[in-house]
C-alpha cells in the first residue's frame, strides 16, 4: 500500500479513538463496522487483552477440533510454502478465534508470540479488537486487515489476511489465515487464503461423502452379520461379491478368501443358484444335501434386476436342516417367585418393593446390593415375573461360585476344540439360554477384570461371541445383577470397573438386613413355620411368644437364610401339635440353657442394662442419636452410662 493511504488510516484511527469521530470516507466498510463493534464492547485501543488458554484446556480444545486440524494442516503446509522465508506465518483458528496451529518463518513466530498469535492465543474480534481472524469470523466472508486498521495499536505492526471456513452443512468450524509484519504486504495473500479454505471445504465434502459411503458399508455389513441365516451374493458371471459368515460356517469356507471367486471354485454344489441366474427363475426353500455327510441345507435364490429389469446377479439365503429331537431340547428354567412372596412391611422393605416394581416396568438394568441372605434373588425373580418378559427364560449365575476359568466360557459359552476339555459340539453360554429374557447376575462383584471387559461390551453393544468363534450373536436380555460387596469401595481398590458399574447402576435397588427389619421378624417366622412344617411333615405347629421375643435379641448377620435355618432347625426338636418355644432357639449367640442352668442366667439389673446398650449400639452401629431415642433416655445420660459400664 501506498505511504498517502497508510498516512489516511493513521489518521482515522487517531481522529476515532481521541476524538470518537469516525472518518468513513477513509476507512473500507468491513473496517469502519468492526471499529464501532470494538468501540461499543469498551475494548482499550492502547491496551491488549488477553483470554488465551494453555495446558489441558488446549489440549481438550485441539481434541474438539482435531477433524479440522487434521484435514487443514496439509493445505497450511502447502500454503506456507509459497510464503516461506518471506517473514509470514500461516494460522488456524476455531469458530472462537481460539488459534490452533501456526506455521511460519521463527522471526515472525517469535514477535507474534508477544501479543499471543499462538497455539491457545484468543483472536475473537471482542478480545483482540479489529483483526482478520476474528472479524472474517463476525463477518463471515474474507477480510484483509492493513496495519493501523487493526484497532488495538499493539497489532498495528501487522497486515493479516483470513476467510472463515465452512463445513458441508454450513456451520462455521474456524478460520484460516496469514500474518507478517505490514512492510511485508503481499497483495496477493488473501486470494491464496480463499483459494486453500477452498481446498479444506471441498476437501470436507470428499471426506463426509467417503463416511457416508463407509457407514452405508458397515451398515449392510452388520446386518449381514447379524442374520442367523446364511447369506451369499453374487454377480451376473457367477463371482461371489458378498458372504456372511453365517453362510461360510455352513457352506465349510472362508468368507474373505471366497469374495472375488466363481462358485465353482468355492462351493461343491452351486448348481442352483447358477440355474436361477440362467433362467432367471427364483426357487423357495429348496432341499439339497451338503455333502457326503449328509448334511441337509435349504436354499432361497432370488436373482437381482436393476431399473430395466436386467438379471445383474443374484441372492441366495441358506440354512441348515437339523433333525427336531424335542426330548433333547433345553428349557430354560423359569422363575417362580413373584412380589407377593415377599414378607415383610417394614418402612425399608417396602421401599425396596417400591423400587422394584419401578424396575419391572422399565427395560433398564438393575443392580441389588445388600448382605447375603438379604434375598436378592428373590426380588429378580419378582421383577422378571412382573415384567414384559415373564414368559422368557430367567437365567440365574452365583459369579462367586465359578472359577476364574470358566466364568467366561459359561456366561458366554465356546466352539468344539476352543480349548482342552471342551465338549465335543461347543456349549451354549447362559447369554445365549437368556435370549429374548432375563439374566440374574448374583455376586457381580467377584467377576474378574478380564471378563468384566467382554460384560461390558455385551451391554453396550448387545453382541456375544463364543470362546474360539469370530461369529457375534445378538441377543436381546434384561440384565439383572446383585452383590453383597460395595463397588464403589471395589473400584477404588481397582478390582471394579467405572464404566461397568455406571452401566448396571441404572436402577439401584438395596435389600435391607435383617437386623433393620425387626418388624418383620414375626411375620417372617410364622412363614417358616407354615412352609417347612409341610415339608417336615408337621401339623398344628404353633409359636411361643417367648420364641418371639428372644430371635429379637440377636443380629442376625446371616439375614433371613439364617433366620429359616433356624426355624427348621427348631421344627425338627418338636413334636405334632407342639409348640416352638425359646428354648429350641439355637445359633451361634443364643444357646438354650439346660434346666440347671436356669437360675445361674438370672441377671443384675446393671449387668441387663449394660447388655441392652451393647446391643443398641451394635445394632445402630454405634449412631448415639438413634440408641438414645430407642432406649429412650437423654444423650448425655446414654454418655455417661457407656463410661461407667466402660463400653467399649
């Protein structure tokens, strides 16, 4: 540029910024508009700001970005090839203004550093004034900035030249531009600018179209893939284009060494689908033996036409034709309790069923926790019956029960000669037996982190493969899982997956024990009595209210299994029309007292107290608050018993 029309400039820039008098005739529209915005937003024209980023939050931003980056940094390269040694440096902005990446010549690199024209440095028209960068931004079209047009005089040194860049579908993604000192200026650069956004968008609409072809490609691949059925696809000469390996498992061939060849030259008996290509004929579930096995395939080849009708190949589906053995067939086992099974009335029991029948109108997965003997399974079993997929199979697995091994081989299952000791004809996994229904997964906390990657991945992707097969089955399961552990104390310790646990903590249900239920204590008795009499072929078998009394003496750590084993254990000390009193009450804490002894357990009234406070504490876990309210005394009272009995 001219010395007169830098002199003009300088002088409207000094008139607008001293005396807020804005000389259009000097100044081009772009310029004159975006000094006014600046003006408006208070920005300091003698001043610099700065709202630049560095560390992790640039490196997240380069991650939001890393599409564009990628595409734009070959056409930068190129860009600053025409520029290099000339005291440029090529720049990539986000639609912020936020800059990207720079290339240039390391004297310019060195003095923009200055006022952050760098790698996290925010060139956003309401941060660094008047510039090419931001103002193409604002004005969404190509802007050459000239020296003192720069609003804020730390820029004047420099002549920029920028155009905003587009995506496919017309959002705004950054800008790309070119910087040096204004001495320097090249009338050309902003013409080389257009020309390499150019480059980058069209660039964008190649790469979108190529993902839209892929994904069309791995769309029709994965249903393919997820057909049971086998599936082959091929040309008017008889060249396989498409096999899925369905069909390669059926047919004893490989699916990649077959696409591209003749049908001769692969399968023993083509002659069917080569008939329906020469006669253009379709055939419906044709019988053919395989080979000399004698294994049995149906076959449904319907040849391909295009718009004008001409055969351009055809499609054939194949299945194996097993022999029906009913008596051979294996039922999934069903669940058989249903909500009302569950005893109980208690404030925290009933929560639980609330929850619960939350879960069996939802498709979502859910996590039990709570001790063992809590009854876990039986709540699965009520929500499965309660839900849509009652009459699927329920398929139960204890995680803890199996070993590291086989954990994987039995929830998944495996091929024949996957490893030493399979079955011959492979195993079918309890996914697979769950198909369509539900999976109980109790003590999901002790499955290993190697099994708990694959878990995850089947709940996520709702696929399976079996141990030695490249096959993936989809399958459809209501996943119900149940522990006794704390897996957020499991993921601390690294034994438990984040991911795995936010994926079964969707609906969290907790089975309270036993020993906060007290009030179910009774009715739950009188259900073990009424049940295991029958099976133990007693009648008439009542409870004593001494029994009822002292099963509320004891904690129960064992939960309801304990408490029925205790039940049983005293219906087996008594007789027809008899009754069940304290004294048949025999677990770990409580031991019946022989008639001798009966005097010796008569107590001190301190020693009686003593206990009772022991007892709350333990069974509120030591909270002072609940203990004195229950034994009903003051909490300074409550105190200076624990110290005179010294409790510990």
């Amino acid at each position: 540029m001219s010395a007169q029309v830098i002199h003009l400039i300088e002088e409207a820039w000094n008139r607008y910024v001293v005396n807020d008098i804005l000389d259009i005739q000097k100044l081009r529209p772009e310029v004159s508009s975006s000094w006014q915005r600046c003006r408006n937003l208070k920005l300091d024209p003698y001043g610099q700001s700065s709202m630049d980023i560095k560390g992790a939050e640039l490196k997240e931003k380069l991650r939001l970005t890393y599409h564009l980056v990628t595409i734009a940094r070959p056409f930068m390269q190129n860009l600053y090839s025409y520029v290099s040694g000339s005291g440029f440096q090529v720049v990539l902005a986000d639609k912020d203004g936020f800059l990207l990446e720079t290339i240039g010549d390391p004297e310019i690199i060195r003095k923009t550093r200055q006022i952050q024209l760098c790698p996290g440095g925010n060139w956003d028209e309401a941060v660094k004034g008047t510039n090419a960068i931001g103002t193409s931004l604002v004005e969404r079209r190509p802007i050459h900035i000239f020296a003192r047009e720069h609003y804020c005089q730390p820029n004047h040194f420099l002549t920029c030249s920028a155009a905003p860049i587009f995506d496919p579908d017309g959002l705004l993604l950054g800008a790309l531009d070119i910087t040096g000192e204004y001495k320097s200026f090249n009338p050309h650069s902003l013409a080389m600018v257009v020309a390499a956004v150019n480059a980058i968008e069209n660039q964008m609409r190649l790469h979108k179209a190529t993902n839209k072809l892929y994904a069309a490609y791995k769309f029709s691949s994965t249903l393919l893939e997820s057909m049971s059925d086998g599936l082959i696809s091929v040309d008017n000469n008889g060249i396989i284009t498409q096999i899925n390996s369905c069909g390669a498992k059926i047919l004893d061939v490989n699916s990649k060494d077959s696409i591209g060849k003749h049908l001769n030259n692969v399968f023993r008996k083509p002659s069917l689908i080569l008939q329906a290509l020469s006669v253009e004929t379709e055939y419906k579930e044709h019988e053919v033996v395989h080979d000399e096995s004698g294994k049995k395939l149906s076959y449904s080849v319907t040849p391909l036409r295009d718009d004008l009708g001409n055969t351009i190949g055809a499609l054939a589906i194949i299945k194996e034709l097993k022999d029906k053995h009913p008596g051979k067939r294996n039922l999934a086992p069903a669940a058989k309790y249903v909500f009302d099974d569950i005893i109980g009335e208690s404030e925290s029991v009933s929560k639980a069923i609330k929850w619960a029948r939350v879960a069996e109108r939802s498709p979502s997965t859910v996590l039990l926790t709570g001790e063992s003997g809590t009854g876990k399974e039986l709540f699965a079993q009520s929500i499965h019956n309660g839900s849509d997929r009652k009459n699927r199979p329920f398929i139960a697995i204890n995680c803890a029960a199996l070993p590291e091994t086989l954990i994987e081989s039995e929830l998944f299952g495996y091929e024949e000669g996957s490893f030493t000791g399979s079955k011959k004809g492979g195993q079918i996994g309890k996914f697979e037996l769950a198909n369509n229904g539900t999976i109980f997964l109790d003590e999901v906390g002790d499955i290993p982190l190697f099994t708990q990657v694959k878990l995850l991945r089947v709940i996520q992707e709702k696929k399976i493969s079996r141990i030695g097969s490249a096959n993936e089955i989809m399958v459809d399961i209501r996943i119900i899982a149940a522990t006794h552990k704390d897996l957020k104390e499991e993921m601390h310790k690294g034994n438990f997956r984040k991911d795995l646990y936010y994926r079964l903590n969707v609906i969290n249900i907790t089975i309270p024990p036993l020993r906060e239920r007290m009030a179910d204590l009774a009715p739950l008795t009188r259900h073990f009595v009424d049940k295991l009499s029958t099976r133990l072929g007693k009648r008439n078998i009542s409870v004593a209210d001494d029994f009822f009394e002292k099963i509320k003496t004891y904690s129960w750590p064992g939960n309801i299994r304990e408490l029925e084993n205790a039940v049983e254990r005293a219906l087996n000390q008594v007789d027809d029309n008899g009754r069940i009193t304290a004294d048949l009450l025999v677990i770990d804490d409580i031991q019946p007292a022989r008639a001798d002894e009966r005097v010796s357990e008569i107590k001190s009234l301190k020693d009686i107290e003593k206990d009772t406070i022991m007892q709350a504490l333990n069974q509120y876990k030591g909270n002072i608050l609940k203990v004195s309210a229950k034994l009903g005394v003051g909490r300074n009272t409550l105190y200076r018993k624990i110290k005179e009995y010294d409790i510990k």
